[in-house]
C-alpha cells in the first residue's frame, strides 16, 4: 500500500479513495464478478480488474491520477491525508 504499513496493492488503496455512495461501483463489481472463472485471464487479481472496470467509466478512462484530478475519488479524507503526510515525511517536506 502507497503509507508502506497497510497489506495490499494501490488498487486496495484507490478502492478506499472511492466515494461510498458511487453509483458506477456496484456495476463494476457486477461486471468482473459476471465472468465466469474459466474465462477470466487474471486469477488473483480480482479487486484490481474491478478498479480498472471502475476507472474506465471515468472521463480518462483507464488513469488513477485524472480520477483524483477530476474528483472521482476522495482526497480530502484521512486516507488521502495520512498518505500525504506520509510523502511529505519520505521526500523531506515537500510543499
């Protein structure tokens, strides 16, 4: 996870970022959910094919960074700002 404490991958921690009430979320999870097992060419990476499900109904399709820069996702929660706090910790203050 991007505060290097956390178990997961960025997706786990984009997926927090994710407004609760998103009304695309649950369509994703349903899509990636739909295809039969034998069929998906990804095994264990489930929650991230669900994310990039997510990230491709955003004006960018495909791009975490234009989902934080067009306000799809929360960045002004704790999340975000311990992750901020974070960085600023590892670079040495950056602004």
């Amino acid at each position: 996870m991007p505060d290097n404490e956390s178990p997961g991958e960025l997706e786990d921690f984009v997926r927090k970022m994710l407004p609760d009430d998103d009304p695309v979320w649950p369509s994703s999870e349903d899509y990636i959910d739909g295809i039969r097992e034998e069929h998906r060419k990804f095994r264990r990476k489930v929650l991230r094919a669900k994310v990039h499900a997510w990230l491709a109904t955003r004006e960018q399709p495909g791009r975490m960074g234009a989902a934080i820069k067009g306000g799809d996702l929360k960045v002004d929660g704790a999340l975000a700002g311990s992750f901020g706090n974070w960085l600023r910790r590892l670079f040495g203050g950056l602004e």
